[in-house]
C-alpha cells in the first residue's frame, strides 16, 4: 500500500459510503497486501490537514454498522497498520511482519500507537513503540494482534465473513461499545453501560418468550 495519502483517504471513505447506503447486513473485507520496504515509510510530504482526514476516515471505518475482516501479507505498515489494528478480525499471512511507520528517518507518531496501546496495554506497547520492534505474524498472534494466521486467506477471509454476518449490525455496536468502555472506563462508569445492554437483552428475550 504505498499509494499517495489523500488517494488512499478517499478509497476508504468511498467503502464507507458504501456500507452505509446499504440496507443489508454487510461484512467488509480489507485485502492489505504490502510487498515493498516502502511500506515502512510514511506518509510522505503531506499537510495535517491530509493527516486528519486519514485519521477521521480510518475511524469511520472502525465505526461503521458493519463488521470489517482485514486479511494482511507482506510487510504491514503505515496505513496498512492502522486499517489492520482498525478491524474486528485480522487474518495474516505467514509472511505478515507488522512494522512502525518512520517519516523522512524518523518515528511517526500516528493513531497506530493508541490502538497498540488499547489492544496491548501500556506495557506491552511501550516495547513496540520505544524500541521500534517488527512483529512477524507468529508474535503478533502471541500478543493477539492477529486472530488468525493462514496460507489460504481468501478461504479465511470466507470463514470469517459468514461467522461475523451471523452477527447483527446493533449487536456488534454493542459489543464495541462494552469492550471500549472496559478498556477506558472506570468500574462504576461502565457499569451503566453493561447494566444497559443486559436489560435490552432481557428485554428481548421477554419479547421472545411472550411474558
């Protein structure tokens, strides 16, 4: 994925548009294939005004009322990172190295960071980050950034759209929701929010049990 960053911000929210303007359940499935040590750089001379709407885009994305499944090969970095860490299920190649982005020689400081952080915790992202450290698909399973590793990702990638379209758009919002609120709330707080979704679930199957 080495393609200019205003073009890639558009490609993503074209996919975006996409899935909203949809009536039916819908699994989006982001193919990121990386074969060159360019990869590594990014994202070139651009302005922050370019950065942000990257950022804005990759999270509409990771927001969408649809479940997204990212199958990855080759050297991963850069906006190749950020949609992988941005996806529900990560499905990686035996040859998948995860890599930090670097601009002109230097760190990038992007939101593939706050993500590392919110899968991994402090502690562990702290080793990534500090120390630049590549992550081969093996470790990066080990550490539960990748959910799957598989020679065969378009058989993966099928496996997984049908498990995930079992699930419901509503349903999966609520399944974000609690998992961020327990990795960024306090106890009492995300208590509401998981009191909540238990009572629309009885609710329902009250519903469904006609009492």
């Amino acid at each position: 994925m080495t393609r200019p960053l205003a073009e890639l911000t558009a490609a993503v929210n074209a996919i975006c548009d996409e899935v909203e303007q949809r009536v039916e359940r819908t699994v989006v499935v982001l193919r990121l294939e990386c074969t060159s040590a360019e990869s590594r750089m990014w994202p070139g001379e651009v302005g922050i005004r370019d950065v942000n709407r990257w950022e804005r885009a990759v999270r509409r994305l990771e927001r969408l009322p649809a479940a997204n499944v990212a199958v990855a090969s080759g050297l991963s970095g850069g906006p190749a990172l950020d949609l992988l860490l941005a996806a529900d299920f990560r499905i990686g190649a035996p040859d998948l190295v995860l890599v930090l982005p670097v601009n002109d020689g230097h760190f990038w400081p992007g939101m593939s960071v706050y993500r590392l952080v919110q899968n991994l915790g402090v502690a562990r992202a702290r080793q990534i980050v500090i120390w630049g450290m590549d992550l081969s698909v093996t470790k990066a399973s080990e550490l539960g950034l990748i959910d799957q590793i598989s020679e065969d990702l378009d058989d993966a990638a099928h496996t997984a759209v049908v498990l995930m379209g079992r699930v419901s758009d509503q349903e999966l919002a609520v399944r974000r929701q609690l998992l961020l609120e327990a990795s960024t709330a306090e106890y009492d707080e995300a208590l509401g929010v998981h009191l909540a979704a238990c009572d629309r679930e009885l609710r329902r199957l009250a519903v469904g049990t006609g009492s």
